[in-house]
C-alpha cells in the first residue's frame, strides 16, 4: 500500500504515546540564531524525546554546534543530542569534542561518519589518523564515555553500497560497536521503510528503527538534495507541488498535508516514533505533531 491510500487497523492514538525528536543545525549568524532560537521554543513545549544538532568538519562549524548544544540544555531544559563525524579529523580531536561535549552535560551522541570533504558524491577517504568509518567512530565515542549512542540508516541503501547486505552489514557493525538507535534518512513512499526494517529484523538487529521525515519547506530544492543522496521522490509527491514555485502559502498548506499523511500511515503500520528534520523552521513540523494529536505542556 502507497502512504498516501487511507490507512487500515489505524490504533488509538490514546493507547501509543507518539515520541518525536527534532534536528536542527547551527547557526552561521546572528539573525540565524535568532530564527532558531524561534524554533527551539516553539517546539519545546511538545516535550520532545531530545533535539539534535548537526556538525560539520570545520573549525567553526564544530564551536557552532558546541554552543547552540550548550545553549538549548542550558535555557531550554530539553535533552540535546550532539552530532559527530570523523571527517578531516585524528581520532585525538574526535575524543576531544566529545569529552567537551560531556563537560557542557551531553549524554547523546548521533555518530556519522559524514560526507567527504570535498562534498556529497566525492569518494570518501579515512583521516589520516582518524576513525575509519561510522562504526569505528561508535567504538571510540564509547570508549571516552557511557554516552548513547544514535547512528543512520538508509531505507534506500547508503547511495555508495552496493547492495543491501553491504548496507546492513554497515548497520550490524555500528550496533556491535555500541549504538542503541538508528534514525533514517529521509523517505517518501513507507514501503521501502518497512521493507528495509524487515531486511534489518530478518539480519538479526534489533534496535528502533526511527523514521526520518522531511517536511518539504521547498520542494524543489528538496528534489535537488533527495537527487544526491539516493533518496527517491515518488511522481505522486512532484505531482502534489506542481505549479507552486510561486504561492508559498499552498506549498506550506500541502507539505503539512503530505508529511502527515506520511506519519499517520506509519503510525497504522505500527510506528510511534519519528524525528523530524526541521531545517531550523519549527511551523510545518509543530502542525504536523498538532495534526498528530501532540499538545503543548505549559511550562
């Protein structure tokens, strides 16, 4: 069954607390800052199983996530989790973030073993000196502490495996190594979720699974990213956006429809958790929780 046909044996939505968790990335300036910010406390009154924040290779980019982290912890009081990589970096400057993510109260990592340097679609190649891969990286972040551990999983294979079993055997070694949780990339048709968690349950891996949505803030680019990282966009789906370039508050109207539906059919297939890839806006991803059934707790 496509997402989109009206989902059967749907369960009470009383009975099943629906988790979601919410990702976000550092601000490059002030006024970035200030929309995040925005969204952090629109969305934290949803009481959010943790937030996370990405992380990218650079100097910069690496104090950005260290104080954005730091900040919702320490102002939002809702549990933070800290991206890692280890691209362009010895494992000695990969234990250090994370012992000084531990000094500022971080007790979640989501390890990655990140993009090439030189961008998505570049081959990737192990720092000298650093960790080989996202399972190594798992390994070593639990040998500095007793921190939980998230990794990735990709519904439609990893766009450089080469097949399923390389995929999931990925997935194995990253479990092996300490991870408790795998969050997915982003997906549009929940069949291929559902099929890759069989593939994964049939491997013997027993850890959740949590579906990655994408609320489409614009569809277009959206295509341009889900092209690059193997990431298929259903016909159904262009279909649903064409024509709105130009008319920005039906696109809005139609991606809280799309992304909705898309939960709602995976919470009938049995799913209550979900992590939602905000883009630093929390509007789309707080009406699609709201659609859900979620309601803000007063502080």
């Amino acid at each position: 069954m496509s997402h989109n046909a009206e989902p059967s044996g749907r369960r009470s939505k009383e009975t099943h607390k629906l988790n979601v968790s919410f990702e976000f990335f550092p601000p490059k300036t002030p006024k970035m800052e200030e929309s995040l910010w925005a969204s952090v406390e629109r969305l934290a009154p949803l009481q959010p199983e943790f937030v996370s924040v990405t992380y990218g290779a650079g100097g910069s980019t690496r104090e950005r996530t260290h104080a954005t982290v730091k900040r919702i912890i320490k102002e939002a009081g809702i549990p933070a989790a800290a991206h890692l990589t280890c691209v362009s970096a010895t494992r000695e400057e990969v234990d250090a973030v994370v012992r000084s993510y531990a000094e500022v109260g971080v007790t979640h990592i989501v390890a990655l073993r990140g993009d090439p340097a030189a961008g998505v679609g570049e081959k990737y190649v192990p720092h000298e000196g650093g960790y080989i891969n996202a399972a190594d990286l798992v390994a070593g972040i639990k040998r500095v502490g007793d921190f939980e551990v998230s990794v990735s999983a990709y519904p439609e294979k990893h766009p450089e495996s080469p097949d399923f079993a390389t995929d999931i055997e990925m997935l194995r070694q990253k479990v092996e190594a300490g991870a408790t949780r795998a969050i997915t990339q982003f997906f549009f048709d929940n069949d291929h979720y559902e099929a890759y968690v069989e593939r994964v349950r049939r491997a013997g891996i027993f850890i959740p699974i949590v579906p990655g949505i994408l609320p489409i803030h614009n569809f277009v680019q959206m295509a341009g990213f889900a092209s690059r990282t193997g990431a298929s966009v259903p016909q159904w789906l262009a279909n649903r956006f064409e024509g709105l370039e130009d008319d920005p508050e039906t696109h809005r109207l139609v991606a809280a429809a799309v992304a909705a539906e898309q939960v709602e059919n995976l919470r009938s297939r049995g799913v209550d958790d979900f992590h939602f890839y905000t883009m630093n806006r929390a509007n789309l991803s707080y009406a699609i929780c709201h659609m859900l059934g979620m309601r803000p707790v007063k502080a």
